[in-house]
C-alpha cells in the first residue's frame, strides 16, 4: 500500500488525492452511510467554484477599495473637483495603462518572466490562451491593479468597466478568428486586434517583445512597442517560445511548474538560434 502512496513512474501532481481514493476504495477503515455516487459530484463541485469565487473575489476587492479609497478621500482623483464621467475615463485609462506597464515588466525582469513566460508557451495561440495565465501572475496583477486604484483614486464603477472590457478584449485578441484585413485596420485604431495581439506570441524575441496592450493599442504606439505584422506572416510565423515546445508541456501540471524549471533539451538549444533570428 505503501508503494501506492509514494507512486511509481506515473505519480505526479495529483497523485496523492487518487491514491488516497484507491487506497479508501479497497481498504476502507468503516462502512460509509452515504456512499461517493451521491456526495462526490458535490464536494467536487465546491473545489471548483472556489477555484472560481477566488477568480471573482479579488475583482470584487478591487471595487470594494475604491468605494473605501472615494469614503476617505483616498488617490489623486479623489482630491480633485472634477466631474464623474472625467475621472471615470482617467481611471479607465491610468488603469490601462498600468496593466500595459506591468506587461512591459513582465518581459523585462527575470523572475517575472518566469511567470509570464507560461502564457507565451502555448503552441497555438486561439481564445482559450487568453485565460492562460499563472495562479501567482494573476494574484500579482491584482495586486498592482490594487494599488493603481489606490494611488489614483480609481472610481469604483471604471474598476468594474475596465474588469469587464479588460477580460472580453483579453479573449477577443488571443482569438483564432479571421477579420477582414481592412477591418483589422479600423479596428485596431481603437482595440488591440487578434493579428496585432497574435505578433506577440511570435517565437523571435524582438517580435515577442512588442504590442504589449490588451486592450487600447495606443500605448504601444506612444512608446515604440508597436509591430504591426509579423515578419514571416499569419499564416507561416511559429507561435510559441525557443523553450518548452515539447507538445507535453501543454499538460496543466506542467503549465502550473513552468516558472520553476527550466527546458534545458535539444528543442531548447535549436531554439536559442531561433532568439537571434535562426543566425548561428
Ligand atoms: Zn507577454
Ligand atoms: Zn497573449
């Protein structure tokens, strides 16, 4: 029983919970009075809406500080006289802009990267890797939206319209969906567009490192970040990073480990010519 619980060669992540089962389900210390069938849909459900709640609850506590932060005058917008729909809009956008900063940190400090880097990892990149981001980047980046709404004094009602435009765009510009090129054009006047968004997903660094936005795309635009098509096009450039292309990866427990390993295989080395633009 013992080899069970320690695992063999299949243990991972998980393995204790399902041992533990097995190991409850073939040796049980008393009869159950309920029985799983009738109590385990539940107690599973419960472990996915906290999984859920936790993804809603900081939002929430980010609205929740900026009713407090407005009550005490808290933030420079809550010093000011200006009127509502005026600060609303620099709420909006300081918290835009704070978030195309933070990704901007992301690329650049290494242990954020670390981090970051699981989003980039995906092999494809279509509506689903908008959600793909770590547990510890998402609490991070909570926290420094926390500390915008804080320090500018965002009005509670921009926190919840920039929550709410900040995950539709999020999903609009990760998605695998064709617009018309002229179309593209217009709208990328005003919202980061899927082709924009898709150059950033490049394997090249210089292109990885550019339109960082999620949202508006004039940030990149004002800073120099802006790179409006890939260089080996739509259709042929390679999404991903140099490292971790092993389709394996792809796995959940692998995505949740990424920041603390390191692909040191042969894919890792082809992929560092890759980096330098595939000049040896
Ligand atoms: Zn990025
Ligand atoms: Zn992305």
């Amino acid at each position: 029983m013992l080899k069970v619980l320690t695992g063999g060669p299949g243990s991972g992540n998980g393995a204790a919970p399902l041992a533990l089962a097995l190991w409850e389900a073939f040796a049980p210390r008393r009869a159950m009075l309920i029985g799983r069938a009738r109590r385990w849909p539940s107690n599973l459900g419960i472990l996915v809406l906290d999984a859920v709640l936790v993804r809603l609850l900081i939002p929430v506590a980010a609205v929740g500080i900026a009713v407090i932060a407005a009550q005490r005058g808290w933030g420079l917008l809550n010093i000011t006289p200006w009127p509502g729909w005026l600060e609303t809009l620099i709420g909006f956008l300081a918290l835009d802009l704070a978030i195309y900063a933070q990704h901007v940190a992301f690329h650049k400090v290494p242990l954020l990267w670390r981090l970051h880097r699981m989003h980039h990892a995906d092999l494809d990149i279509d509506v689903s890797t908008g959600l793909r981001f770590h547990p510890i980047e998402i609490i991070l980046s909570m926290l420094i939206k926390i500390a915008v709404v804080l320090l500018i004094g965002v009005p509670a009602v921009a926190v919840i319209a920039f929550e709410v435009v900040l995950n539709a765009t999020s999903m609009f510009n990760h998605s695998n969906a064709a617009l018309p090129l002229w179309l593209d054009r217009i709208v990328r006047l005003l919202l980061v567009t899927p082709d924009m968004h898709r150059v950033h997903h490049s394997v090249l660094r210089h292109e990885t490192d550019s339109n960082f936005g999620f949202n508006l795309p004039w940030w990149d635009r004002l800073f120099g970040t802006y790179r409006p098509q890939p260089e080996a096009g739509h259709d042929r450039m390679t999404i991903g990073l140099p490292i971790f292309r092993d389709p394996a990866e792809l796995r959940l427990d692998r995505l949740i480990t990424q920041p603390f390993r390191d692909d040191t295989g042969a894919t890792a080395a082809s992929g560092a010519q890759c980096r330098h633009g595939g000049n040896p």
